[in-house]
C-alpha cells in the first residue's frame, strides 16, 4: 500500500526543469536537469586593474576628456546652439556630411535663398565656418551658371569673400565680363582680394583675354608684373584660377625649385632666383591667357621675356667680368616647359615663321627642355610653310633635339610604352604639369609634320629616311590601323582590335 501511494504521487507530482532559455537555447522544458550555468559554477569577478597599467590609464583618460567636452559644450560661452545639442543628446555633425548636405542642395538645384539657408543650418550642426561647408569651386560654378548678379554677391559676403578668385573665373566664364568686373569691383572694396596672392587679378584679366578685351587685361598683367617682381605672387593659386591647372606646382615634388618664394629682404642669391621665377611663371600665365584670342599679344609677351632674360644675361656676365668668377643667381637658368607651351599655341594661331622660328631657337638652346609632340606639331607646320631650305633645316634640327634628349630621358624606340600619341595613357599633352622631363616619345603629329616641311622644302629623300624610322616608332604599334613593321601590310595590329589599314 505504501508503495502504491508513493508511484501515485510520483505520477501526479510534475517535476520542475530548467528552461532552455536560461542556458542561451529556445524557450522550452529541458532533458538536462542540470543547466550549462548551473554546471559552470558562479561568475568570477573581474580582477582589478593595476594603478598603472596602460589600459587603465587610458580609460580613466578617455572619461576624462569626455567630461571636458561636456563640460565645455554646456558652458555659458559656447552659445547656446551647443548647449541644445548636448541637452538634446545629438552630437556635432562631420564636416563631410556638412559638405554632403549642401551639395544635395545644388543638386536639387533650389534657390539661392535655400541654398545659403543649409550652409548655415550645416556651419551650426558642424561648428566649423560656413565658408568650410561647401565646396567652393562646385558653389562658384553652379552661381555663375544658374544665379543672377546680386544672388552670388549675397551669398559671396555671406562666405566672407570664400575663393573669392574662383568666384570672378566661374562667373566670367558664365555670366559674362561685366558681372565678372563686378563681383571683382565687390571684392577689391571689401578686401577679399588682400592674401589671395594675386589670383583675383590673373582671374579677371584671364576673363578679360577671353574676349578680346585687351585694355583691361594688359593692365592687370602690369599690376601682376609689379607683384611677381616683388615676390608676393602665389603662382600655384594663379594658375588654379587662370589656366585651370592644379598641378602646377609639381617643381617642387620633382626637386625643381618652387615659384612660391616670396620676397626677403636679406637679398641672397637664392631670393632673387626665387622671385625671377615668379616673374617667368607670370610670364607663361599671361602668354598663355593672350594665346587664346590674342596670339600676337601674347608674342609681344614672350618677347619681352626674351629681352629681359638677354639683359640679365648681360648684367651677369658682366658682374662675373667684374669679379673674376663665374657665378649664377638662379637656382634655375631655364624656362619651364609651359612657357614654350604657350608660345607654340601663340604661333600655332599667330601663323608667323620668325615668331616660331625664335621659339624654335629658344627651345633647342634649353638644355633642359625636352620638346615633346604639341611643341614639334605646332612649330614644324608655322616654320615650314615657306619650303626654304633654312626653314627645313630649322625643322629638322627641332625634331632631331627633341629626339635625342628625349632618349636621354628615358623613352627610346625600342622599349617605350605609351598612349595612342606615343604619350602615356593617351595623353597627348605631355606639357601639363610644366616640367615634362618624362616622355614617352614623339606622336603621329610631330612625325608627320616634319615629314610634311621636309617634303615642301623638296627633301624628298630624307622624308623617305624618317618614314622608315617611323614605322618602328612605339605609336605605330599602339595605332590599331598600322601594320606590322616589316610584317603583312594587310594585317593590323596593336591594342584596340582594329581592322587592318
């Protein structure tokens, strides 16, 4: 009987198991009657760490610093913008996702009301100056193009005058020269103008040059002039917003002295090299500006550097007479390769063959330059248009220099790899970065150029000669419609797959 009652009760009587939720499983009744947790014991507490210890000092400085920022949020001399903030619980916002918000709004292309509204809601979410939350060469250039006159001025003071020499380019090129002359006459009176290193100027009188308005331009490049002689041009900056280069200060990545050095007043040698080639750089700044309408200004330009490199060259050699010593006052003796750049494109336009010729000249005197494919192109067609003999040897001995020191630098007929143009990656302007030291070999252009001055000028045979030294050129193999030297004239090679020439 007892033990009848015990297996009824035994029965009836559940028995109470874990769930599975309290070892990490589904919800559930368990088969274990003893849990993982329960198995593994009590939980061991954490050992302290020691006075010393690196982590340790790095968290207590972490909360340190934390307490700080709140501290210096929440004070009465922050303003009252941050102390909503930490109140709220939201943190500052990034200043790329300042700059994020305000290009969502020029793309939605809203007014410029709404627009300079989200630079300001963007300074104050970011706590850094409105001028740093937008990106001021994508604002310039979206105000030039879609936003009247007194919208960019607005929205210029309300920038402080931000990249006020962008501003003068972008609207120039689409507003106009006269709402250029204005935002720039805005500027002068408000000073935006004052650290820019001469950039506003180049800007306006690029503008100025790009219809024909020599006047106004001819007297900004004498401002400019005066200021390169004194050292207080920026060259770098000039060229950003005149030509549209941003690498013109490779010099200084290459080795080459940099044309940003600014006046001293110790006169040392190496100051007076320094400001010399500013004043070259503002030389190539303004061939280059009045090539594009204006080729015989430009001309005019570069022959006045000329005149001033002669009598320097005369001054010199006579202090060396004087001293008994050759010495050099400048670091760097040769023109950069932008200069010649853009006397080419002056005499490709101006079509004068003394004015080429002199460039010609120029070219194979520099030691230092290496003329490359746009310079050959657009001297040999403007020097052999007359078909003399002087005119063909002049031609011939450009390209034979641009030849030889082009091996010299590293680019020869057998091992170059280079673009369509014999340039790298396709470009056929070697002459960007201004010091082209490197170059992958003369184009299809410059060899057919001198081909084609030699033919006029009757060297028949010595045009034959350099056709068969172009058909092992590096371009002929790149070119899809060239066939292969030596091979079947029907059969095409080279890199696009192209049919046969």
């Amino acid at each position: 009987a007892d033990m009848s009652a015990a297996l009824r009760v035994a029965t009836v009587t559940p028995r109470v198991l874990p769930h599975r939720a309290a070892s990490g499983a589904t919800a559930g009744p368990s088969r274990d009657p003893h849990p993982r947790w329960a198995r593994l014991g009590p939980r061991r507490a954490a050992t302290p760490l020691p006075e010393s210890s690196p982590r340790r000092l790095s968290a207590e400085r972490t909360r340190a610093t934390a307490r700080a920022s709140t501290t210096d949020e929440s004070s009465p001399s922050s303003g009252g913008e941050a102390r909503q903030n930490v109140t709220d619980g939201v943190a500052r916002i990034a200043r790329r996702e300042a700059l994020a918000r305000v290009e969502a709004s020029l793309n939605r292309n809203d007014d410029w009301r709404n627009v300079l509204a989200v630079i300001e809601d963007a300074s104050r979410a970011s706590g850094v100056p409105p001028a740093r939350c937008v990106r001021t060469t994508r604002l310039w250039g979206h105000a030039g193009a879609r936003w009247d006159l007194p919208a960019v001025l607005a929205v210029l003071r309300a920038l402080d005058g931000a990249d006020f020499a962008a501003c003068v380019r972008a609207v120039g090129e689409k507003g106009g020269a006269r709402d250029a002359l204005e935002v720039y006459k805005e500027g002068v009176k408000a000073g935006y103008r004052r650290d820019d290193g001469g950039a506003s100027r180049a800007a306006m009188a690029w503008v100025h040059d790009g219809i024909g308005q020599g006047k106004q331009a001819d007297a900004l490049w004498v401002d400019l002039h005066a200021e390169a002689r004194l050292g207080r041009v920026d060259v770098g900056k000039c060229a950003r917003v005149a030509a549209g280069l941003n690498n013109w200060n490779r010099a200084k990545a290459r080795g080459r002295p940099s044309a940003l050095g600014s006046s001293a007043d110790d006169g040392s040698e190496t100051t007076r090299g320094s400001v010399e080639s500013i004043v070259e750089e503002v030389y190539a700044l303004e061939i280059a500006s009045k090539a594009r309408r204006r080729p015989r200004a430009a001309a005019d330009a570069y022959e006045r550097l000329r005149d001033r490199r002669r009598r320097r060259r005369a001054s010199e050699s006579g202090a060396d007479a004087t001293h008994g010593a050759i010495q050099n006052s400048s670091p760097r003796s040769t023109l950069p390769a932008r200069v010649y750049t853009a006397a080419c494109r002056a005499a490709s336009a101006l079509r004068d063959p003394r004015f080429a010729r002199n460039v010609a000249v120029d070219i194979i005197s520099d030691v230092d330059c290496v003329a490359d494919d746009y310079m050959v192109a657009s001297l040999a067609p403007v020097i052999g248009a007359s078909g003399t003999a002087a005119a063909a040897d002049a031609v011939e001995a450009l390209f034979e220099s641009a030849r030889a020191r082009g091996r010299r630098r590293g680019w020869d007929a057998e091992g170059a790899e280079g673009g369509a143009d014999g340039h790298k990656d396709g470009h056929k302007d070697g002459h960007d970065d201004g010091y082209s030291d490197g170059h992958d070999g003369l184009g299809g252009a410059a060899w057919s150029c001198v081909i084609g001055a030699l033919c006029r000028a009757g060297r028949t045979a010595r045009a034959s000669e350099l056709l068969d030294e172009m058909a092992s050129e590096p371009f002929m193999r790149i070119w899809p419609s060239c066939p292969t030297p030596g091979g079947d004239p029907g059969h095409a090679t080279g890199g696009g797959g192209g049919g046969g020439g």
